[in-house]
C-alpha cells in the first residue's frame, strides 16, 4: 500500500511532480474533490478506475485552465459553446463535444467521439495543471457509488493507500458536481443538473435546453458521469422525505439518522448524533448534502436515514438529482 501524502496549498510543485510521473494526485475544485491523473497517459488514466473501483465505460471529464487547452482535444468549438463559456467559465459548467480523433485514450471517452470538458474556478487547480502542461481528468475523489468528497479529509478516508497525494484546499464552495450540457446534438441537452440552472443555460444561448429524463441501459456507454450507475450512496439504506411534516409520522429510534434544514430538524426528537443539520435553505443543503451522507456512513449504528427533500424550481433539479440517486429512488409514503 502506498504513502498518500496531503499537500499544503504552498505544496503545489510537488503535486505536479507526482502527477508527472504517471502518478494520482486528488484536487480541490469549487464543486467536489477531483481525482487527478494526466489525460493523455491511458495508464495513469486506467488506474484511477482501479482506484476508485468505477466501471471502466463510465467516461472521464477532462479539466482544463481555459478554451485554448481545450481546443487542443476538441474536434471544435461551436459556437454555443464559446457563449457558455463566455458566461459561465471558469465555473461549475462541464460542456460535452466531439473530441478531436486519437487525441485522448479511450480510457477517457469510453469509446465514445464525445468528450467532457470543465474549467473549474479554483486558482489552485489552475496553477496545477498550467505547471503541468497538460489537462487532467477529474471525476470526483471517492469510493465509487459513495458520497462525493468536499474536503480532503473526506478523500483520505476513501483512497488513502490508493493514491499517491492530496491537494489540500479547504472546504469546497457548491457541494455539487458540475452541470454538464451536451453540446453534440441538435437541440442542447442537460445530462446532468448542477448549480447553473436550465433556465440560466437557456438564457445564455438564446434557445430551449433540454433536460435529460431517460436511463442508459445495462449494454450502452453513457455519454457523461452520473448518467448509469448507482451514485452517492451510504452504507445505510436513504429514503426521501418530500413533505417535511411527515417526519412526524415517522417512526425514529436510536438506529435513525435524519437530515434536514435547521427548522425542521429542531422538531424532531432525537438525540443530536442521529440528527445531521443541512442548514438554512436549498443553497446550504446543496453544500452540505454530501457531508451529511457521510456522516451517517461513518456511523454503523445507523440502519435508515431520512433526507428531506425538496420540490419546484429548477434550482432543486442538482439536489434532487444527487438524493434521488443516493435513495435509489426510494421516497417516504404516508399510510
């Protein structure tokens, strides 16, 4: 088992060095914890399968300091996306094009002639990768179908043994995985919500989007992360809580975990360890879900957790999203 060292901040040029030598290094970013490795070396890109145990035809997102790297491994860039990312990055915004050919493994793409690219607004993942010289894959630093991570402590407890650095950046900011948009087809398409909106998309570019709603089945390769398999799931069992009165009707024990806003939570009686504030509003909840998940998963005690939910706007589509698929779907019904 290997040394898995964390880097301070100042620490940035031993980073690149490992990440250089083939090796993987995870990164803060404002959404989640990426798992860095070079995007054009297929080894170092194949083990960061095996290091977070993800199916091999779960494509890569390929980050990037600006749209002139990017133009290096897209076939182009049309004219959509020069408008988003004129709007949008650097910034929790991932844009999916046809890849330029033989230009990145299919350790990547999955085989696809499509390809992921995020320009996060983070200063220390930019200093990262313009040391290094090359763009980075970055899906999140976890355990695969775990919570995602928001801090570096949270990748340690996954990958510890498994990697050779972490990138030590604090707290991120969203909470969220990127929004990724399909710019490859006709009518543009969100594949996956995250804190800039439909709505906001639309508005940048001057035509509906689309919202993806169907499933990729067991033999296709998805076009994007997040699309397939199973995401964000704790050990304990995740049920939807839509209404938060019905936690009332609910019968809580001492092996129940609850997350919720702080004014719901304080209605619920139980004691403060099965009890995991999600904050004031949707923003913080954003922020905090995955940490709230985790938190319970480090507690084996816990056999059920309830998770408030949240229904209208599209600003609870990244939310919703991220809950739905922690919960398998599974929401509470009153009797």
């Amino acid at each position: 088992m290997m040394e898995t060292k964390i880097f301070s901040q100042d620490q940035i040029d031993d980073a690149v060095k490992l990440l250089a030598e083939g090796e993987l290094v995870a990164f803060p970013t404002e959404t989640v914890y990426g798992l860095g490795a070079i995007a054009t070396n297929e080894q170092a890109v194949k083990n960061v399968y095996a290091a977070k145990g993800r199916p091999s035809d779960n494509p890569l997102i390929v980050t990037v300091t600006d749209a002139q790297m990017m133009s290096k491994y897209a076939k182009e860039v049309p004219e959509r996306a020069q408008k988003l990312i004129k709007k949008f990055w650097p910034g929790p915004l991932t844009l999916l094009l046809y890849v330029k050919p033989n230009s990145l493994p299919k350790a990547v793409t999955g085989g696809l002639d499509t390809v992921a690219f995020r320009c996060p607004h983070d200063a220390l993942t930019h200093e990262l990768i313009s040391k290094l010289g090359y763009p980075i894959v970055g899906p999140s630093a976890n355990t695969s179908t775990k919570p995602s991570p928001t801090t570096a402590q949270h990748v340690y407890h996954d990958l510890k043994g498994k990697i050779a650095g972490i990138i030590d950046g604090g707290p991120t900011e969203v909470g969220l995985e990127s929004t990724i948009i399909d710019l490859s087809v006709a009518t543009p398409v969100v594949l996956r919500p995250g804190a800039i909106t439909p709505e906001e998309l639309s508005n940048a570019l001057g035509e509906k989007v689309l919202i993806n709603s169907g499933k990729v089945s067991d033999k296709d390769v998805p076009k994007a992360p997040g699309m397939k398999y199973r995401h964000y799931a704790p050990s304990a069992p995740v049920v939807v809580v839509d209404d938060p009165q019905d936690f009332a009707n609910i019968e809580l024990t001492s092996a129940t975990g609850v997350m919720a806003l702080n004014d719901v939570l304080n209605k619920i009686n139980l004691p403060a360890v099965n009890k995991f504030n999600l904050g004031k509003n949707l923003a913080d909840a954003d922020h905090n879900l995955f940490g709230g998940l985790r938190y319970f998963d480090d507690k084996p005690e816990i056999k059920q957790i309830f998770v408030q939910g949240f229904n209208g706007s599209e600003d609870t589509l990244a939310y919703m999203n991220r809950l739905n698929k922690a919960a398998a779907g599974h929401h509470y019904m009153a009797k």
